[in-house]
C-alpha cells in the first residue's frame, strides 16, 4: 500500500517547482544509530531517478558532545552545464533542514542553518540526552519550549512531531519516518510514488522503512496533540494501592491533596502516588501529614506550600538499595531497553548492570540499632568496604542475576526498620525545622531552603556528594539569614553548587559571601 492510497491529505501536496539551473539545498543533522547515512542515500537516489545532478556529503560530529553528523545534499535539474556543488551548508543557505533529535534543530538555528526566507524545517522532538545534560549535579535538560520558539520564529515552515515514537511503533528507525516527513512537505519537486521508490530500490527492510515512510507523512500531514491529563483510574488506583478494600483510603488521601490551597494540590497527588508505590498507603499519609502542617502556616498565592509537597515528596522517596533493585527488576525497564536496542520477538537481548555498593550502603540496610555500631567501628566498616565495594556486573537477564536483585528488591517492607531509614528521617526534619524556623519572618528564604533539596538525589558516591553540597549550602544560607537579601543569596548558593560536580563554583560562592559577613 503506498502513501497516497493511506494518507489522503498528501493528495493536496503539490511538489514543489524548480527553474532550471537552480540548487535545491538540503542538510540532515542526525546522531549515531540514526540511519542519517541510509536518508542521505535515499534523497540522493531520489534525485538521481528524477533526473537531477546531486551531490551529497558528509561531515562527522561527536553527537553527545559537539554535535551530530551533517549530511548535506545539493541537487538541480541536469541540463547542458555541469553544476559545482558545495562540500558544506553555509549559514542563511540552507532550503530543507532535516533535524533528527529536537536539541540538534537548535544547534541548526544558532549556526544560521534555518532562516525565515527559505528554510522548511523539519525536526523530531523526541530528545536523546547529550553528556553535558547528564553531567550536571542538578537537572541540566535543556528546556525544548525554548527550542519551539526560536523554530518557530527562525524557519519559513516548521514541521514538528516525535519521528522517533512514530518510526519504532511502525518497526522501523527515524530515517524512514523522516523521509515521509520529507515527502509530505512538498519541498522537493518529486512525486510521493518515487520517494517510496527510492525505499524500494535500497533492498533492505523495504516493508517496515515503507510503514513507518506512511507513518512519518500521516505525522507531518496531520500533526501530534500533547495527551491531555487525565485523572487517576480505578486500575491506576488498584495497582498502586493494592486490595480493593484500600481504595477508600487512597481517596481519603486524594481528598487531602485537593484541599491544599493554591497550585499545590496537582503536586501533593504526583508526590502521594509516588510514595505509595514507594513505601504503602500509610507511608504517603505521614507525607501529607507534613505538607498540611506546613501549608498551615503559609499566606497566598501559597508558593510554599506548592514546594514543600514536591521537595517533601522527593526526600521521602529516596534511593536506598532496596529501591535501585527493585527499579533494576521492573518489566517496563525491560521492555524500554528492548526497544531502545531495537530487539525483536523471539531474540535474545542481554543485560548486564554495574553496581559499585559503598560499606554504608550494605550497612544502612541493617537493622537501625545494630548498623549504627557497625558504622561506629572503623575495623567493622573497613572490613565490610573490602568485602562489597568492588566494582560488580550482575546479569539481570538471568535467573541468578535477577533472583537476587529482585529478592533485594522485595525488602520493602523492611525499609522503615534500616539505619538508612533512619538517618534519612533525621535528615528530613532537620531540614523542615530549618524551614519552620524562617518561614514566619521570611517566606522567600523558607521557599529557597525547600529548593535546596534537589542537591540530594541518587545513591552511594552520587548521594555523598549531594549531600555534603547540601550542608555546605545549608551553612552559607546560615552566615547570610538575617539579610534583606538571604533569599536571593539562597539561591545564588543553591545554582553554584548545581554548577559543577567538584563543588568549585560553590566555593566561591562561600568566599564572597565570607568575604563581606562579620564572624
């Protein structure tokens, strides 16, 4: 079946006109694994088959950190004078942009690729995460909203959907979706029949490129809607809850989050879900318990209590080893993996996980009493640290593998009796008496201090240095609280010590504010 007997819209697609002699410039930005090389040589054989002079090239990046691939392609109707093609795009030149990941159609648009007079743009939305985003202590993705913005002001016409998503659902990769997108556009003068032509002509996974080639176009044709949001259902419910019978008290609990004031009733159900899965029903009510104490205290427009239910939610939902294995064992990793190495029925996929477990790690899962005096006995804890802290691969596809992750997985019920519980409850209500205590007379400051808590998160070497960033923050905010201006100070501390994983920018955050604060 070919593209126009599924997508009836492409029928109004006209191809776009050429003069003769006139280059048609077109460059695709594509990261590895991609299929940027397989585009390029369909596009190319595409215009061969027109009857067009092409040319196409190719200059590598190292996608996860300075950039991707850029293919680029010139074309122009053969005629009696051989065509000289460029080796490269050039800033303000560029007719068809092709973006296969949303950050690299912003990389496009600071290097001048895209512009209003001729540019079509078409980019995938669908984001693969580069190493300077996975770097950063603090959340480091970049905003896509701001992406959209410029593209929709930098290209002449945007076509934008997740390429991705559509190319997997067809079992297919991002080249053959894009390359329908492509032949929605009209921006090349050639017919939809030769575009699936070319596909045809490649001879390898001609089927599944030609579905997600239909899909890719119906995705440019029509366009993708962002789901709405929708309430929590029954089974929602059931499978966080467990037994019917606790369903009433998992809408007592809903109840509780809806009477929050303000904005903070959608963030107390996000947090209340995420700790019943977490830790139980009754574990999710002690985190309202907190929320609403605090809320008490809070005036309008109620950003506090809207914090408190995020910041609350995230420190009670901390990762223990008891969570990292059970997140190691959960059928949706699974099926998430598989799809992004492109597994099919009935091959096997291996997976082998790396874990590097501190003494205090092993020790925080014993019981509080008895781990406190191991974590007290240097002997104890050195001779724990070489018995575990080595750098393990444990097969999680295999039945000994998995077996152990999941029975570590399954101590849930244990959780709330470890040391690690227990220092992670201490930790908490010290961090909310600090924000008790500054809250009546500084409600900005209370704000920044429930905020410092995103510095915490991970487990083990990543956790430590959370942790030790968090209370050299927490001393600065200490030297500076009876300012006018200890809010901003708060969080000028809180984006240094997100800037860098050595802490560097938090030092000298520090010896500013030294610098000017009498001892």
């Amino acid at each position: 079946m070919t593209v126009q007997e599924t997508l009836s819209p492409l029928s109004a697609v006209e191809p776009a006109t050429t003069e003769l002699g006139r280059i048609i410039k077109l460059a695709v930005l594509a990261v590895g694994g991609q299929g940027g090389g397989v585009l390029t040589g369909w596009i190319e054989a595409l215009a061969r088959a027109e009857g067009y002079a092409c040319q196409a090239t190719s200059v590598a990046g190292v996608a996860q950190r300075t950039g991707a691939t850029v293919y680029y392609i010139e074309m122009c109707p053969s005629g009696e004078r051989q065509p000289v093609f460029s080796l490269m795009p050039a800033a303000g030149d560029v007719d068809i942009l092709i973006a296969a990941e949303w950050m690299e159609a912003g990389r496009a648009i600071i290097r001048g690729f895209v512009t209003p007079d001729r540019t079509t743009l078409i980019a995938s939305t669908h984001r693969a995460l580069a190493v300077s985003e996975k770097m950063v202590p603090g959340d480091g993705i970049a905003n896509p909203a701001e992406v959209q913005a410029a593209a929709e002001l930098a290209a002449l016409r945007l076509i934008m959907a997740d390429f991705d998503q559509v190319a997997v659902k067809a079992g297919s990769v991002i080249s053959a979706s894009l390359f329908g997108a492509l032949a929605a556009s009209g921006a090349l003068p050639f017919p939809v029949a030769a575009f699936e032509n070319a596909i045809r002509a490649g001879g390898t996974g001609v089927e599944a490129s030609l579905r997600a080639f239909a899909a890719g176009a119906a995705a440019a044709v029509e366009g993708e809607k962002a789901p709405e949001p929708k309430d929590v259902t029954l089974a929602e419910k059931t499978a966080i809850t467990g037994p019917k019978r606790q369903i009433a008290l998992w809408e007592g609990l809903c109840a509780r989050a809806d009477a929050l004031p303000g904005d903070a009733p959608a963030m107390a159900r996000a947090g209340l879900q995420k700790l019943a899965e977490f830790q139980g029903l009754d574990y999710a009510s002690s985190y309202l318990d907190r929320v609403e104490a605090l809320s008490a205290k809070d005036a309008a427009p109620f950003d506090f209590t809207r914090e408190a239910a995020k910041y609350i939610a995230n420190a009670m939902a901390y990762d223990d080893v008891i969570r990292v294995a059970d997140l190691k064992t959960r059928g949706r990793r699974f099926d998430r993996i598989g799809a992004e190495m492109g597994a099919k029925d009935g091959r096997l996929m291996q997976v082998t996980e790396f874990l590097h477990p501190r003494a205090e790690e092993i020790v925080g899962l014993f019981p509080a009493g008895w781990g406190a005096r191991l974590e007290g006995s240097v002997k104890a804890m050195g001779r724990i640290d070489r018995w575990f802290c080595k750098g393990r691969r444990i097969r999680s596809d295999g039945l000994i593998g998995f077996g152990l992750l999941y029975l570590v997985g399954g101590l849930r019920g244990w959780r709330l009796k470890t040391l690690r519980h227990r220092m992670e409850v201490a930790h908490l209500e010290a961090w909310l008496l600090r924000v008790e205590a500054v809250l009546s007379r500084d409600p900005a400051l209370a704000v920044e201090i429930l905020r410092c808590r995103r510095l915490i998160k991970g487990y083990s070497d990543t956790h430590a240095r959370g942790q030790s960033k968090f209370d050299r923050v927490m001393a600065g905010i200490a030297l500076v609280e009876q300012c006018e201006d200890a809010a901003d100070w708060a969080r000028r501390l809180r984006e240094a010590a997100l800037q860098d994983e050595q802490g560097k920018a938090l030092d000298g955050a520090l010896d500013t504010i030294r610098s000017f604060v009498k001892p």
